[in-house]
C-alpha cells in the first residue's frame, strides 16, 4: 500500500518522527563502521567470479541492514500513534482473541464478511476481523523484519564460507556450517559465531521464520482473531491445537532480537573479513 502509507506518514509531524528516529537509534543502533569496513573489504578485490559474488553479498547485508531498521522503526511509529496496539487483549471483550476462534468457523464465513478482500485503509485505528488495521501492518513490520535479519544472516554466512576457502555450497547461518566454519578458521571470532548459531534465541527466530515461510505463521491479538482447531486421536483424546497470540511488546521484542542477533555475527565477521581481505589503504 505505498501510495496509502506515504499519505498516512505525512500525518505525522517532524517531531514525532525525530523521536521515533532516536528510540530506533537507542535501541536498534546502526552497525555503520561494520557495514563500511565490510564493504572496503571486498571492494577493490581482483575482478574475478569469485569477486563479482563477494561484493553482492555484501551489498545486499548493507541494504538488508537498512530494510530492517525501517521495518523496525515502522513498528516503533505505530505502537506510539496507535496506542490500541500495545492494548489488545487487555478488556475482557478481548478474551476470545487469545483463546482462539476455530479456524473452521472463520473458513466459512469468510465468504460474508464485509469488504473481506479490501487491503488499501488511511485510518489505521479502522477495524479489521476482530483486531485494528495498525494491529494487522504492526505484525508484519515484524515479520518482515524478522525474514530480513535471518537473510542477512545467510548471506554473512556465505562470505564468512568465502573467506575459509571452503568449497561453495548453499550456506545458511545454523550450527552446522558454522562448526565447518569453524573447524577451518579456528578463532575467537568463528567460536562466538558458533556459540550464536547454537544458542537458543536465534533458534527460536529461526523457527519462527520458518513457520512463516513454509508452514504455520503466528498471529497476533492486535491483527485479528487467532485461528484454534480441535479433534479426537486415535485414543478418542480430545486434542486442541491453539497457539497462544502474540501481544506487540512480545512481538517487538522478537524483531529487536533478530536484528542485535544479526549485528552482533555482523561484527565478529568484519574481524574475519579483515584478516582474510585486509583493506587497502587509499
């Protein structure tokens, strides 16, 4: 929705975008003397194949790097101009946001619900099954932040693979490349990215990624009603499939997580890119 959200973005005054700029700032730094120590690294490489693919790489972390800070920052705006975000599932008309509404219910009356297919709004506070339409653009800032940070990742990842001269595959930023990462370069730097990839917090990002990607996406109780489902096993055990909704704060902090997640690999891979491409003086 560009044109719709560039004439919502001009409500907003100058000082308000300043504040939002500085709480983006304070808590989602940008890694700028990474980015152009990473960037000075490849650039004046021998033009070769190898070379050409480096310097994509490592143009796009710099643009993925960007993408995320304004999805964050995005995310930052609405929960301060659209207070009934932060509020969602607060009133006890609101219960039934967390327990979940069966998906089967929803399925069948999607065909009756008024303007179900409209996608374009100016007023973000306007209603939106079950949740608001800041609620439902808030999640996916989030998610979107998110799949960025996770591909930002891979593509460090990928020129961390270059600079070990390890036989190029498709390379993802999880434990197992990194134990090869590490078992060829064998330093400080490779042992911290090792101990990030095992770590249970980008586990958890990396799952919820992959949820969305490729099987079940998390809602949330600021976007709408969350779906539920519920069947008998073999056992004639009544199982109940209802994920809890997320709240905003959980879910910024989720996004918050995946980028640090990302700057924090961002800054052990400069120091390795500089031992392996030593940046030449101008």
């Amino acid at each position: 929705m560009p044109e719709t959200w560039c004439r919502i973005m001009k409500q907003y005054s100058e000082e308000t975008l300043i504040k939002i700029q500085q709480e983006l700032d304070l808590n989602c730094p940008s890694p700028e003397s990474n980015l152009v120590k990473l960037g000075r690294c490849v650039a004046t490489l021998p033009d070769s194949e190898e070379s050409a693919k480096l310097r994509r790489l490592v143009f796009d972390i710099d643009d993925l790097t960007a993408q995320i800070r304004w999805h964050l920052g995005q995310a930052l705006l609405l929960m301060d101009s659209q207070p009934h975000i932060l509020k969602a599932g607060e009133n006890d008309d609101d219960t039934i946001k967390g327990l979940g509404m069966p998906a089967g219910a929803q399925l069948l009356l999607r065909g009756y619900i008024r303007d179900a297919d409209r996608v374009l709004y100016n007023d973000l506070s306007t209603p939106r099954r079950g949740g608001t339409v800041g609620g439902w653009i808030f999640h996916m800032m989030i998610d979107s932040a998110v799949y960025r940070a996770v591909s930002a990742l891979d593509r460090l990842a990928t020129v961390l693979w270059y600079a070990a001269g390890l036989p190029m595959k498709r390379v993802y930023f999880r434990s197992g490349k990194i134990k090869k990462l590490h078992s060829a370069i064998c330093s400080d730097e490779t042992a911290h990215l090792l101990r990030i990839a095992e770590g249970k917090l980008l586990n958890f990002i990396i799952d919820y990624r992959d949820g969305l990607t490729h099987s079940t996406k998390a809602y949330s109780r600021a976007s709408g009603f969350t779906p539920s489902e519920q069947w008998k096993d073999e056992n004639g055990r009544l199982v109940i499939w209802d994920e809890n909704a997320w709240d905003a704060e959980m879910l910024f902090a989720l996004g918050h997580a995946s980028y640090l997640q990302f700057t924090e690999a961002l800054g052990a891979g400069v120091s390795i890119c500089e031992k392996k491409w030593p940046i030449q003086s101008e």
